[in-house]
C-alpha cells in the first residue's frame, strides 16, 4: 500500500493545472458572457472550441477509457486525479473531451459497439466533433428502478421503431449533438434484466422531437441543456442496435461504473474549489473587527471541509485502484460508496463556501451556486443516494445471511 | 397556555386556503406561462394583478402591519398562520399584498414616516399600486456585520447626495418598483450605532442605476428580481430623509424583527407544501414492486419533516407571541432563533421533497427547486445564521457572566 | 393560542425550583456518598427519605396524575413544566413521589384497577411506602414490536401462572419493591392486540427470581437497578388480573402516553441543566488567552443547544395540551413526536456539554454522563426511536392514500 | 499509489485474527468474571497474564515501535491494520503488549530516554511486566491549552521535587503500574513551548498518592482505572528527568503523534466489530414480520456506517504512510485529521449498533456501551476535537495569508 501519485499522473497533473490556470478559468467568465450575447443560447461560445483544439494540442485529451487503444492509456486510477482537476470547473470536461455524457457513451461504443458504429459515432465523438446524448430516464415512472422503463425499441423488418418518452437526456440541446443512445423495453417476456435494449439514434431521425429544455434549479444549463424528448414511431436500421436485443442493463453495468466514478472525481475538484475559494474569501473579508478566517466557526467550516474531501477522495482512488485490479463487477460496493458520498460531502463543502460568502454565494459571481445544483443533480444521477445505500448494505449482510 | 387558533384567525385561515385552492395554486403555471412568453421577462404576467384585483375584493389585503389603523389589525401571533399559507406559493406574497420587501418598507413608514411620506409613498404601496426596493448591502463589504456599510448620505444644503453602491435589492427589476429605501453612512463620526441613516430614493432621480440583476441558483426572480445599483451623485430632498440623521440602526432593528418573522412564516409554508408534494408523490411512485412511501427511509423522511416542521412553527408562534407581548426588543433572542431554525428545517424538507421526486424535484415541474433556491437565501439575508447563533449565545451567557 | 403558563404553575414552579435548590441539589453528592458508603448499594441512602417527608410536608408530592381524585388536580399541561423541573436532578423524581416506572403503574391502577387493587397496591405508593416495577420487554426477542411478547399468563383454577423471562424491569433492585405490573401472553389465539394482559405479581410470590441487575453504560442505577426476573410457574390469585384478560395493549396504550411524556419533560430538564452547567463552566475556563465562552465554535453549540431545548418543550407541551384536550389517542402522533424528539435533543446538549467540561464531562464530579446515559435509554424505552417515526409517517401519510 | 496490505501484513493480519478468534474473544466474558469475583477489582484477572504469554510465544508483541530495534519492525502503515484489530476488544491491546498509555511511554523512552532510564523502565514495559502511567492533564484548567499546565518540577541540589495534582492517570490503578511520565513547568520564563519538562516518577516514591480512580460513564475501567493523583513534595533524582529541562513539549509532539494514530486505529476496529455484530444482530431478530435486516432504515444504518469506516480507515492509513514516509512533523494534519474523524465516525456507527440491539445494547451483555463509553472519552483525550479542527484550519489556510 502506498499514497503517491506515479510520476506520470504527476507529470500530467501538472499540465492540467497549468491548462486550467492559463485556459480554463480567465475563460469561465468569456465562455458566459458569449452565451449571454449570442443570439440563442443554444449556439456554441466560440471560445469552446478554441479551448478545445488547446488542449487536444497540448496532449490533455481523450484521457479517459482505460484499457482501449482508443484512449490515452491511463488506467481508472491514473485518471482520477485528472478527472478531479477537471471537475473543478464546469466548463472543463468538454474543453479536454471528457464530459458526461459522451464519455459514457463513448465507453459503451469501444466496448459493445460494432465496427461501423464505431467509424460513424465513436470516431467523430473521440475527436470531438460531434456530441451524444443518452436516453435513459422516463417522466412517467419512478427511475430509481430502472426495470420501470417504459419506452418500446420493437423489431420491424430490419428495422427498429421507437416510442416513450424520454427527460434528462443531457446535452440534447447542443446543436452538435448528433446521436442519442436510448434504451428501452425490447424483450417484454424476458427475464427482468433482459428485457431492455440500447440502440442508436440519430437526432435527425424523423420522429424524435425535443420538447423541452428542464432547468435545474434555475440554470438551463445552456448550450447543452437537459432535454425532454418524445420518440414517435422513430424508425433506425437494425444495425443501431448496441451489442444485441435484451443486453441493455448488462450493457448499462458497463457504462455507469465508470461514469459514476468520473462524476465523483469531479464532485471532489468542485469541493476542492470550494475550499479554495473559501478560504481566499475568508482572510479577506473582515468582520466585527477581524477577518472572518479567524472565527472559530469558520475555521471548523474549513476544517470539516479538508476532512470531508480528503477521505471522499481516498474513497473514490480506492474505487478506482479495485475498478483497475478486481473489475467494475467486484468494484460495485465501492463504486456505490462513492456515488453517495462524494456528491454528498461535495454539497456539504460548496454550502459552506455560500455561506462564507454570504449573497455573492448564491450569485453567478462565483462558481459556488452552479456547482452546487450540478452536485445536487448528481444525488439523484445514475440511481438516488437510497438505491446505492441498500445495495451497500445487501452487499455487507451478506456473510450473515 | 393553550394552543388552539382563536376563532377569528380560524375563519381568515379557511377563507385564505380556499382562495389559495382557487386562484392561487392554478395560476403558479399561468404565471410562468405569461412571463415566458412575454416580450420581457420585466413585464408584470397580468394574471398577477388579476389576483391581487380578487384578494382584494375578498379582503384578504394587508394582513400584516400589527398595532396600526392601516393594517388588518392583526396581531404577530394572528398574522403568523396566515403569512404561513401565504409562503406555500412564490407568487402568493404579492397577491394579498403582503410580500418582502415592500411589508417592511410599510412598516418603516408606518413606525418612522412623516405625513408627506406617507402620502407619498406608504398609500400606493399599501394600495398595491406601486412597489418599493430596500437597499442596504453593499457587494464591497461583509454585510454580515452592518456597520461595515460604505455607501454616503450626505447633507448637501436642503438636499442629500448619496453615493455608493448596493446589491441585492430585491424587486428593483419590477417596473411597477418606484422607490427605494437606501441606508448609508451619514454621520461618520458618531457612535457606531448612530452613524447610519434611511433616505427615500425614488428610482428615477438622476444618477440611480441599475447595474444587473443578480440570479440565485440561476433563477433571476422575474419580473422582480435582485439589483445591482450604482448610486452615483443621486440629489433627493432633505425631506426624504426617515425619522432623523443616524436612525438607520434604530429604524433597522424595528423592521427586521417583523420582517424576520414573516420570512420564518412563510418559510414554513414552504415546508409545509414540501411535506404535501412528497406525500403525494410517494403513495403514487412504484418501486421495486411497491409504493415508495411503504420504504422505510422515506417514511423517515415523512416523520422527520413533520417533527421539524411542527417544532419550527410552534417557535415561530411563540416568537410571534413574544413580540405582540412584550414587544420586538424583548423577543430578540426569540427572533433571533426562529430566524436560524425557520429556513433551516425548510430547507431540509425541501431537499427530501427533492430527493423523493427524483430528478424532477430539480426541475421546474413542481415548485420544490425554486423554493428551496428561495430559502437558500434566507440563512444569508437579514443576517447570516452565524450572526444570530452569536447574538443568541451572547443573551444565554449573560446571567452567567 | 398563548404561551403563558398559568399563575397556578408559576407558583408551584417557583416551589419547586426553591425546593431543588435548597434540597435536592445539594443532596445529590449527599446521595451518592451514603450510596457508596453504604454495606450494600442495593440500600435506600437515608436522605432519599428525609427528602420525601420534606416534600410531601410541602405539599409538592404526586403532581402527576391529571383528571383523578388521587392526585394533585394537574392537568398534563401544568404537570409538564414541574415534572421538567424534576428532570434536571436523577434523584429528583423520586424525591416528589413522581418518578417512573411507579407513576405509570400508579396510572394504570387509577384507571383500571379493582377497589382491591387499589387498596393493597395504590395506596402505598401514592404515599411513597412501597415502590413497584413494569415487567414488559423481553430479552429473547425484538421487543420493538410489542407483540412478540412470550411470556405466558395462564388461568388455572382461581389462579394465574406466570412463566417467562422479563428484563430491564426497572426499580426491581429497590428494597421497598412489592410488586410488579407483568405483562404476557394469555389468549393466543385472540386477535393480535387482544391476546396479552396485564397482571400483579407481588415480587415475594414463589418463582420470581431476580436473575441479576442490568447495568447502562456501566451505570447499576443502584438502588434501584434494572433487573432480569424470572417468573417461574409464578401462582397469583385470579384477582390480580388488571382489567380483565386481553387488555393488556388496551391497558398500554393508556399506561404508555402518559409516561413517555413525562421522560420527556424530564428530559428537558436534563438538557436545560446541562445547558446551564454548560454556561456557566465556559464563562470560568480559559483557553489560549480567553475564556472558552469566547470560542465561536462553544457560542454555537449554546446557541444550538436554546433553540432545540426551546422547540423540543413547545412540542411537549403542544402534546400535554392535546391529552389534556382531545385525548391520549388523539394525542398519539405528537406523543410519538416527543417521545423521539425529546432524548434526541436532550442527548445533543449533554454531549455538548460534556465536549466543553473536557474529561470532567465523562466522570461523576458533573451529572452529565449519568444524563447521558439515562438519556441514551429513552431512545429505546417505551420503543425506539424508529417504530414511533414509523408512526407519524403512518398518520401522516394517511390523507393521501 | 495501490491499496494492497504487503504480504507481510497480511500474514500477521491472519496470525492476529486467529488468536482473536480464538483466544481473546472467548476470554473477553471470562474477563469480566475473574474481575467480578476477585476480592478486589483492582487485582489483574489471571486469564490477561495467561493470554499474554500465549501471544509472546505466538510472536504477536511489541508490534508498534516502528523504526527501532526494540520493536517488530513494522512501519505504522503495516502496524495500522494490526492495531485495528486489536481494538475490536476492549482487552486485547494489552494482550499483545501494545495498550495506551505504555506504548506511548515506551516510545518516549526509547527516543528520548538515557540508557540508564531504558534498562531500569523500557525494558521491564518491554516485557510487559510493569505498566506504566503518563501524568499530563489537570483537573484546575482547561486542558485543551497545554500550556495552562501548571504542575512543578522545580531543581533542588541533585533532585527534582514535583509538586501538583493530575488526573485521567490512564492506568495507575493497576497493581503493576509503576511508574509515571510527569509533565509539569519547570522552567516559567522560559518562552511558551519550552516551559515544561517530563519527568519519571516511580509511583511508590513519597508524596505520590493517588486520590480517586475516575469513572468513565458509570465504567470503572478496573484493574487498570483512570487516577486523579497528589504529588506532593515528591523527590526523584535528577537523571529522571526525560531528555532535558524544557524538553516536555518537544517530547509531546514525538510521543502523541503515534498515541494517536494508535488511538485512531482502536476506534476503526471498534466501529467494524460494532458492525460486525449489528449485522449478526439484525439477521436474527424479526419484528412485524420480518428480519430487522430487511428495514430500509436498518439497511441505511449498515451502508452508513460501511462508508463512513471505509473513508476513516483510508485516512488513517493515509496518515501512517506520511509518518513513514515525511516524518510525524509533516504529516500533523493527517493525524489531527483521523484524531477527529476516527471517534466520530466510530461513535456513530457503535451509536447505531446500539440503537439495532435495543436495550441490550446499553449493557454489558455486548460490548457496544463499554466501547461507546471508551470512544468518547477520545474526542476529548489528547486535545479535543475543537483544538484539532482549528489546527487543521491554521494548516489549510497557511497558503491563502
């Protein structure tokens, strides 16, 4: 057992924080105010793709997906100190092509995808050309259990039709999102697990229609947004389907263990921030004749916060490590504590820093607000905090049964 | 002691909940329908005075303003319920004319205003004609301690000239808003307490701008919203002036107290409407083979919010009580309390509402989100929780000191 | 609605805390002393009974008891604020002849007990001669759920047998301990809540066996002990039957109300002495240059510390009020609302106010840990915590289903 | 960085579970009866003297002391784990020579004693035939500030003469004890840190007398005990004294930052022995029809405290490798870290066992109460929490002033 980064991750750490410094954040702020004046906000800021070709320039991408060719080789923990470093800001993932939800996408296309899935998705995915969107979640049943969904995927010639409806299928709104990945009820009379299906859609398809952008909390999350979309009799060839008919959740187990993991390395840099940014304000302001970093309260404010993140870290690395030597299968328990604890303690930490901030806080003057509903949403994300909680305790009865 | 509402508050309790059944409640979708859809978001949705046309008609108007000919003529302890009902929907404040911060600046008017302001200013705003602003924390300074306040008021001949910058004025975004409250420092030389004063400003003299409108959590509380304003050289009559030169900490604490309480009130509302809405939602959601409301966890969830909440109102009553009683100063500590636990437990409720409703808790589909934005920002405003834990703590050690 | 206790409470409360300050505080090391210098713990210390005979002589004796001849004429709302007064010292309750489990088993004999029953049993302890003790969990099996009760009452002739294995009998270790209320198994083939009953069982009968005294947290609660009892084909005349066969959960119900709400009041009271113990060890002890009192982190936990015991009484006494109004049944969802809040809150402040003592807090020189674990117990007497939140979600939940 | 115990580890891991499963659990009742049944609780029950030489001849000894030839040569990252297990029994640490306060006071001696101080204590503790105290806490100020200390050693000719009263003596009522570390001020103007020294006081030297064994809750901790002692006018000669006049805060650093690790490592194993028997709990116990096990709220309680052992356990090994690797300077946040969370988190978790076992688990018929009892003595044992925190938040906020 030991505690050191490999001088690689350190080498690459070092890189993206540099990025981050000189890109990333002077442009949070560029990258808001060309949504703000742009016609729609539904249209790309330029500085986007600026960032992104920097990046790919300097080497910073695709540093996701693990054992595949496609990928820039760095095991699940290799990658999650750089992950962190993203999730520090909000518009970082896209800027090094390693956002939610294509990379999960991306994952079940190198994995289960066929050759010309790949040359037609993967391919353009990868060098950031085109975005994805996934399918998933349904208004009208409680997701918490996914055998609840709804949505039909039924074989017709060599064609399969799609119909449900279908919310929070982020980045939807982005004008280059070019395919969907929806999963749906194929198999009826299966087994439980083996009833659903991913399949690809194109967003062109006639038939898929974007009915609404959801707002979380208030933000609209704009240029990609979270979309409501219905499928009306939408008709793709059979190729579309992913891996073959029913394999849906197996196919799902894949996907969500590493995204998982990917949104708890970010809830960690966005806690880490807040931290930052706390403590900056702290030995600045002054109050009742001393700066607020020496009342007692803050101080433990500040305290908890380091305590919190550190062992949600040590949490999430070891997840990682049993991802990389044991498999996503026999990593689950660990995968499912982090999914609640990271985004638990994340919220915890960015409340703090609101508070320390007083109004400015809850304002877009600084990244605390956005960060924390995006945090919040991730509570909910690829299965509620209670749906991981008794998978943990199933998993720890077990011997005792 | 007995805790049973008296008669009267019995009858303006039911005569309120059918209103809010009736008008209120369907037209929260009206009103967001008609803002989106106007031209600016900075338009007042008709509908909103279609209501207040009705509550008016029925009497149900100023409820608030205790101990005065202008008011209903209700006690703190009356008024509490009723403003509580009121906090079940964002829109429904402004209906019954009872919203923040126009009740606090009637209030001051009422307690501190000369008979030509009162004229001027106090009877539009109680006829609901026009709308008014509070300005008083300032974006360069921790406003958790109020002394720290940087904006000029200074007497210039028959005038004074104000000068300063100040945040989150809220309302000062509705076209209907005509005047503010500003609060600075007059008498730079004087007691602490003593330097600080109240002018009237009315918003369109030379010299007020409105810089931006601040969001919370992404909402921008339209057509209300939160302002930024630049007072910059802006020249109003020395009769403008409330009460004296250096009254502004006096005249501040009698409006905050009542203003602290009906925040509590209707955060409490809130919380109420939270537990209804997660109720609902639980005995209808399936989930693994049952209602979610047969899940333990959420029952807890069930049992914990009722037990907060009705702890919550039960001390908001009696602070209430205390004010009508022995009056604002001696119910500080009582003030102070509600103050921290009102929107503290609401903000608990709403986030288990949240939670159980699963991604659309986030979402503008029920209320839930934006309430919870809502009451974010009542453990910042009026002061930090932090500052009322302090001011209790200090009344609890005085005999023992 | 008020919140003004009558002058009739004000006057017994001013008594009672002139009682407690001349008499029972400074008897409590007097106590404890006589206890550890006595041959046996199992003793009655001397002061136990002077201390009785001063405070019936001060007519502060039997305050329970609403609505009985028996008793002092206190509703439960006037009872609530003494009984709390009582709370703040381990030996008090006794002290005043109100301390449970005889108070319960003195309600359950007013209510339900034949002339005969009261004669031999009810009188001696209205006058403080004999104590008595409630023989209801069992240690075989999850008494959260009442009716997996098996211990077995059976009829045999003019006589009942009593065979079974009870434990934390409360009192049992008492010297002047006579009988015991036993509650079992005696028609089983009833319906669930109709098959137990309750029974007097004179402590001396042939077959009761006290297996051994339970200890809490290290505590033996000497001389009054928790005890294991045995009832070994334990013969008692039919006579003894409380009520009538059967009515055992009829008989708890009744039994059980009333006494969770005065572990309540007292459990306020302990956490008001621990508050004021708090308060007044701060003031003195100095830290790094300042006195403790001065740390914003102590200040937190005072000011936390009101506000819970604040809410936590109104509740209780909300729930006093409705017995005394509208019933115990109808009262049941805000006796299981204090039952949990009460020991929850009161266990925060002593915890808090053992942190600030330091070791001191743990050890015997300050009543805090012996608090605590008296506390840490009514979590789990009278059903724990879970199964009353179960309850009030239950009641809560019951308008929508 | 990987997350594997060495193979080394791992053997002893074994070895240690073996001989806990089958030597000191079985013991652990037997324990407790050779105390009951001695004529004093103050004698050693003979099965301790008989486990520990069974654990001598397994090798399982002295295994703390890392970098030193007296010890087993472990790092604290490989003692760490080992340490865990032996706090999952109250009794065991002894066991295998590795118990608070001795290891602490055989790491002084070895780093900083004389060779003469070695041979005439270190090697007899080595062996484990003497105990050992440390004398540092006063009962007359706040401990929390070291420097509040206000104990003498004062030079006279050839001998020191300590003159003040301590208390929270770990282990001086133990017949073995023979001797304590001392701490007091020697040197009053000297500058803050180096005012005190420690000092080695045989227990049977004139003056010393222990005045009281404290209890801990209602525990006595017997045969080892908790002292408050007088040291009154007691000589010792001068080479005594502990490295040098003014050493004692310097020698505190050294000594605590491994007690507390220790300390630390104890607390994880009694949370996961408090699970561990939670979860055997729950399986076996039916209320309402079904296993506790099948409770959400239950289920909710075990994954809690799943992730909360698993990140404390993370940190604590976090902090052991940085002691290994950068010094226990360096490393001073990770330990003031763990010496809050540990506790806390194993608090908690005993907390919820105990509420799982029902009124059984407040007595001693478990060991939950007695590990509860011990745990909370530690969020107060070698500085408080508060103290902790605020030396976290110094250390964090170093690089934002």
């Amino acid at each position: 057992m030991h505690f050191e980064y490999s001088d690689k991750v350190k080498k690459l750490q070092k890189e993206l924080q540099e990025f981050m410094h000189e890109v990333v954040y002077p442009n949070e702020s560029v990258f808001e105010e060309q949504l703000a004046n742009s016609e729609s906000r539904w249209q790309i800021p330029p500085v986007l793709e600026e960032m992104k070709a920097q990046a790919k320039a300097a080497g910073l991408w695709n540093l996701f997906l693990p054992e595949s060719e496609y990928g820039a080789g760095l095991t699940n923990l290799e990658y999650a100190p750089l992950c962190e470093i993203m999730g520090r800001s909000l518009i970082a993932p896209e800027v090094f092509n390693c956002n939610a939800p294509d990379t999960g996408n991306m994952e079940v296309l190198v994995r289960y995808g066929s050759p010309e899935q790949k040359k037609k998705w993967l391919e353009p995915l990868l060098e950031g050309k085109i975005r994805s969107c996934f399918s998933m979640t349904e208004p009208q049943v409680a997701s918490s259990d996914a055998t609840n969904m709804q949505a039909r995927i039924e074989r017709d010639g060599d064609e399969y039709v799609i119909n449900g409806r279908k919310w929070w299928s982020t980045g939807a709104g982005d004008p280059r999102c070019k395919v969907a990945i929806v999963m749906g009820l194929s198999n009826p009379d299966a087994p439980r697990h083996e009833r659903h299906s991913m399949i690809l859609v194109p967003l062109d398809t006639p038939g898929v229609k974007i009915v609404r952008i959801l707002p979380v909390f208030g933000y609209d999350h704009a240029p990609h947004g979270h979309a409501e979309i219905e499928f009306n009799n939408v008709r793709v060839p059979a190729e579309n389907m992913i891996w073959a008919e029913g394999k849906g959740f197996a196919i799902a187990q894949g996907r969500l263990g590493p995204g998982r993991i990917h949104h708890c390395m970010r809830s960690i840099g966005a806690a880490e921030r807040a931290l930052e940014l706390m403590c900056r304000r702290v030995v600045d302001r002054v109050a009742f004749g001393k700066p607020l970093a020496e009342q007692g309260v803050i101080r433990e404010w500040i305290a908890d916060s380091r305590m919190e993140i550190e062992q949600a870290r040590l949490l999430t690395l070891k997840a990682a490590y049993m991802m990389d030597t044991v498999g996503n299968k026999a990593a689950q328990k660990e995968i499912a504590m982090i999914k609640v604890v990271a985004p638990t303690i994340s919220l915890k930490v960015l409340d703090r820093a609101i508070q320390a901030f007083g109004a400015a806080g809850v304002s877009e003057d600084f990244p605390l607000a956005a960060h924390w509903a995006n945090q919040r949403t991730l509570r909910l994300a690829d299965g509620p905090d209670e749906v991981h909680r008794q998978a943990i305790a199933k998993q720890e009865l077990k011997p005792y049964l």
